[in-house]
C-alpha cells in the first residue's frame, strides 16, 4: 500500500450486498444540504434522496460494474468512511464516484486516494463533476481539466503527464 494511504490507515475492499445501508446513508449525506433548501419535511427528503441511490445505483450497475469496474468501500482503522468506484477502459481510467461520509471530508483522504490512483495510471484519468461541486477545485488543483460537458456536469481529465 502506499506510503500515504498507509499513513492515513486507508485501506480498501470491495463493496458487498452488505454494504448497501452504509452505501444509501453515504449518498443521502452527500446531498442533504442541497435540498435542505425545498421546503421539504426531512422525512420527504430522505424518500427522495432513497430513490436517487437506488437509480444511481442500479445505473452504476448496469453501465459500470457489469462491465467490470470495481467498487471498493475505503476503510480507515477498519471502518467504512467511504466508497470509490473506477472503471478501468482501454484509453482511460473513469472515476465512477468517489465519496466521504461526512466527518472523514476535508482531511486530505481523497486527495491521497486520487494522487495514488494519478501516479499509478499511465492513462487519463476522468470524472464526470457537477458544475457546483466545491470538489472542483481540487480536481483542478490536481491537475484535471475541463474536456466535456453532459448537462449539469463537467468531463475532467487528468493526463500521465499533468500528475505531480
């Protein structure tokens, strides 16, 4: 393992049909502040946000994982604090989804999983962001740029080359 995900005490497996409340609590806190603003009562937002894992999920499945990408829950000490999706293709490597439970965010965990994954990769890595996304300055700040564009989110791409 990597010296700075060994540092971090990161580690990873693959994900489980166990793992799919742990998976739906993750997304639901990745989106509760951005429909915190609807009005809604927090029993609504959750049915709604319950419906949105279950479309991205079965999504996920059907374009990514049935064709061989591989979905990994990122442990630290042991516990789930996250999950981190790639796809492996024959001119690129995509970032399917990459995220953190709440109080594993800002500490510098998915910057050292992207590095590790940018420095390993003889290949352009990609993700598609959404336009909003504070994450973005950290997508760009690790060397990705803006080659596309599908609605509300942006293609980034990182090359070989561009890695630090």
């Amino acid at each position: 393992m990597p010296e700075v995900l060994s540092a971090l005490e990161l580690t990873f497996r693959d994900a489980a049909a166990e793992d799919r409340a742990f998976l739906s609590e993750l997304y639901i806190s990745t989106r509760l502040e951005e429909l915190s603003v609807t009005g809604w009562s927090p029993e609504m937002i959750r049915a709604f946000l319950q419906q949105q894992f279950e479309a991205q999920t079965a999504h996920y499945e059907q374009h990514y994982l049935s064709h061989g990408a591989i979905f990994r829950i990122i442990l630290e000490h042991g516990h789930p604090i996250g999950r981190f999706y790639t796809f492996e293709g024959s001119d690129e490597i995509r970032v399917v989804d990459i995220a953190l439970v709440p109080e594993a965010r800002g500490r510098g965990i998915g910057t050292a999983i992207l590095k590790d994954l940018l420095s390993k990769s003889n290949k352009p890595v990609t993700i598609h962001v959404e336009k909003q996304n504070p994450a973005m300055r950290l997508y760009q700040r690790l060397g990705f740029s803006r080659i596309g564009e599908h609605g509300y989110y942006d293609l980034m791409e990182c090359r070989p080359a561009a890695v630090s």
